[in-house]
C-alpha cells in the first residue's frame, strides 16, 4: 500500500460536469492570475503565488479526457452513500463506471433502497467531483484557495469545485 505523499494538487472543477472543455476560459484565467502577479508572463507562479494558496504552488495546468472523470483522491479511495438510506454505492458506481464516463450514465441506483440519484450530486468522502476538464494547481502549499482567488477564479470559469488530491 503506498504512503500517503507530501505532494497536494488541487483541481478546480467546473460544477457543471458536462462543461465542454474550454482552453479560452482557461487562458483568460491565466491572464487574470499574471494581473495579480499569481502568475509571471510565461505562465508559471508569479511573485505573489501564495495570494492563491498558502504556501503557493508549482504549476498551474489545464487538463481535459474523453467523456467525463472523476476527479477525487488518489490514495485511500473515497466513500459514498444514498442519500435516501445510506448504503454504500461505490460497488453499484465501479460497476457503471464505463456508461457514467462515456457522458451515458447520469443516475445511479442504490441496489438496497432503489433510490435514484444524479452522480454528480452525490456526496463523496473525501470531496470528488465529476467534470470534462479541469484546471489543477500542481503542488499546492494547502488544500484550499483564498476566498479572494476563488471568486477571481468563477469570475473566469464560472462555479467551480475544489477537489484536494494527495499524489503518490
């Protein structure tokens, strides 16, 4: 079993996971960041990065797949319930996980109630979230944004979730 790391990356996910992939929206955050001197010129953090995080960060990147992902934790997995009765649904999410990727699946149903939820509001511990594209803070300093940066941030991309993840 690996260790848990040092190394955090935060993924800033649009709340709408069927948001097309948008580099635009990601170079206008870019622009936005180097106004603050978060970012220098050519991209990288600037001389004021901790105005993002505490402890600042090593990269700011835009990453997008085929079909929606989940972005979440990578070591220890994560839990998730139904909503209605609590059981347990990562057994009944593995096994949809090809249709919920492919932007098929959008519900899931619990295999003890019959409860039927959306994915993307469920409730995972720790915080996932579901998305098309993502921008992630490579290497971050600390788990969460400045409350400041993060409204800069939506001021770009629109409602985002923050989604901490510990990287072997």
């Amino acid at each position: 079993m690996p260790h848990p790391s040092r190394r955090l990356d935060l993924f800033l996910v649009p709340a709408d996971a069927d948001n097309p992939p948008d580099r635009g929206r990601f170079e206008a955050l870019q622009r936005t960041l180097a106004e603050r001197d978060v970012l220098d010129d050519a991209g990288a953090p600037g001389p004021h990065a901790e105005r993002l995080v505490d402890g600042g960060f090593a990269a700011l990147r835009f990453e997008e797949g085929e079909g929606r992902r989940l972005y979440a934790n990578q070591q220890g997995g994560f839990r998730v319930r139904c909503p209605a009765c609590g059981a347990n649904l990562v057994p009944a999410l593995h096994a949809n996980w090809s249709d919920i990727t492919e932007d098929g699946g959008r519900e899931l149903t619990c295999p003890e109630c019959g409860g039927v939820s959306p994915v993307i509001d469920l409730q995972y511990e720790p915080p996932a979230a579901w998305g098309r594209w993502a921008v992630r803070v490579a290497d971050a300093g600390s788990a969460s944004l400045h409350a400041e940066a993060r409204r800069a941030v939506e001021d770009v991309l629109g409602p985002v979730r923050v989604v901490a993840r510990r990287v072997a």
